[in-house]
C-alpha cells in the first residue's frame, strides 16, 4: 500500500517537518524586549536636581563631633572584657618566650651515676642497681616498687609492662638485667654480684 502511495506519503512527511520545524522555531525566538523605566526618561531637570544636591552637600571632614560641657561615660563593647584577658593571656606568653630567648642555653648532661642514695627505712636502695638512674628511681617510687625482692619476682610480663611505662627508657630493665641484679642483692651475695656485674 505504501509502495503505491509513496508520493503522498513523502509530501505528509515533508508537510509535517515543516509544521515541526516552524513551531520549534517560533518557540526558540527571545521574548520582545520590555522597557524599564530610567531617571533619564524624565528629562534633564531630575538629574540636574540631584548632582545640585549631591555639590552642595558639605564634605565629611567638616562635621564635628557634639561637644559634651560634662563627664562624659562611655560604655565598653559587650566583649572588651573577654579580649582585653586575650591581650593579656598573649602578652605573658610573648613575655616568657623573651625571658625564654634571653637566658643562655643549658647543656642536658646524660643522668649521672651519682653516689649511692642510703637505703629508706621503708626500701632498699634500689640505685645499686646498674643502669637505674635518678629518674627511673623517682618512677619505680611512684609506682611503690622500693625493694630488691620486688624487683627480683617481676615476670616477662611484668617487664613489658614497666616498659610501656618508661618512655625513652624503655627495654633498659632487660638489657641491664635487672632481675637478675636484684636477686643477687637481695640475697646478699656481694662477691657473685660483683664478679658478674662490677663493683658495687
């Protein structure tokens, strides 16, 4: 059927892109420009009237503040209190870092074996012990361990234990040896204690 209406049916279609193409083609088109009003539409006098006002008006520089005859009080923003303390809290901090900067630097020595500290009635003196220092005496007080059998009866696990509390000093019980220096000392044993580890 097509075969034999082929000529109507191309002038439809045609016909019909046309239709299409026309619509699309009004649809696309910019709206017509609307006018807006201007001050200028009114003519020259509008214009004329404010640049007059605008040079007669006097410049900010001549206006002068009210002159008060009495005491005058003026009250401080909400939040000069709060960042008057800031000025303050930064001002001692600049201070310090100055007086900081000022004093000559300090060497840091390495702990030092200082001469043996006596015994506490309540402890032994646990600085006998080779590579325990002043600081590591002061931790192991603050963690009541001031006897040698104490040190003597500590277990792997309670070595890993102290070392994460030591810090920098961590691994210095086991490298030391200090079980083993303890249970010497506690014993009494001084010749075995110095034949393996020095003189006390």
């Amino acid at each position: 059927m097509i075969s034999a209406n082929w000529l109507i049916f191309v002038v439809a279609l045609l016909v019909g892109i046309a239709i299409a193409y026309w619509l699309f083609a009004r649809a696309s088109k910019p709206a017509p420009r609307q006018h807006r009003p201007d001050v200028l539409d009114e003519g020259a006098a509008p214009a004329q009237r404010n640049q007059a006002l605008i040079d007669d008006a006097p410049p900010a520089a001549q206006f002068t503040a009210p002159v008060h005859s009495g005491p005058v009080h003026i009250d401080p923003p909400a939040m000069a209190g709060t960042m008057a303390g800031i000025g303050e809290v930064i001002a001692v901090a600049a201070q310090e870092e100055v007086d900081a900067a000022q004093t000559p630097p300090q060497t840091i020595a390495a702990e030092p074996e200082a001469a043996p500290v006596a015994a506490t009635p309540e402890g032994d003196d646990l600085r006998k012990i080779k590579g325990l220092g002043p600081k590591m005496l002061t931790l192991l007080q603050s963690l009541r361990i001031t006897r040698f059998e104490q040190i003597a009866a500590w277990t792997d696990a309670d070595l890993d234990d102290l070392d994460g509390k030591l810090g920098a000093f961590a691994g210095r019980p086991r490298r030391d040896n200090w079980v083993e220096q303890a249970r010497l000392l506690a014993s009494g044993d001084t010749g075995a204690y110095e034949g393996k580890f020095g003189k006390l």
